[in-house]
C-alpha cells in the first residue's frame, strides 16, 4: 500500500473519530440532563430539560452512529 494513500486516509478517518468523540458527549450531557430533569420531592419531570435532554440523546446517537459506519467502511 502506497504511503501517500495512507496519509490521505488518516485525516478522513481523524475527523470521522471526532464526530464519533462529539456525538458521544452529546449523548452522556442528554442522559444526565434526563437524569436531572427529574424531581425526586414531587415525582414529576421538568418538561424543558426532558425535551432538552431526548434531542441531546437523539442527535449524540445519531452522530455516533454515523461517524461510527462511515469510520468502518473507510478501513474495509
């Protein structure tokens, strides 16, 4: 395998690591949001930050999962 190939490659698949680093900080932050969103006292969920924290959760999966199959068939 050419060097040069090999260089190329390393800075899609860099960039793709980072997209996979973001959107699994996404989904940690959405799932202590949704953890916190709860009123232990009362029982009850703040609608706000339990909205916040599904679209937190819902975007981090997506973009891990994205970053994730782009990054495998980059190596294949």
């Amino acid at each position: 395998m050419p060097e040069e190939f090999c260089y190329e490659n390393y800075d899609f698949i860099k960039r793709m690591i980072d997209v996979v680093k973001r959107g699994l900080f996404l989904l940690s932050v959405g799932c202590l949001l949704f953890l916190f969103s709860a009123n232990a006292k009362t029982g009850e969920y703040e609608i706000l930050n339990l909205t916040t924290a599904l679209v937190l959760v819902i975007v981090g999966a997506i973009m891990a999962v994205q970053g994730k199959k782009r990054n495998n068939t980059q190596k294949d």
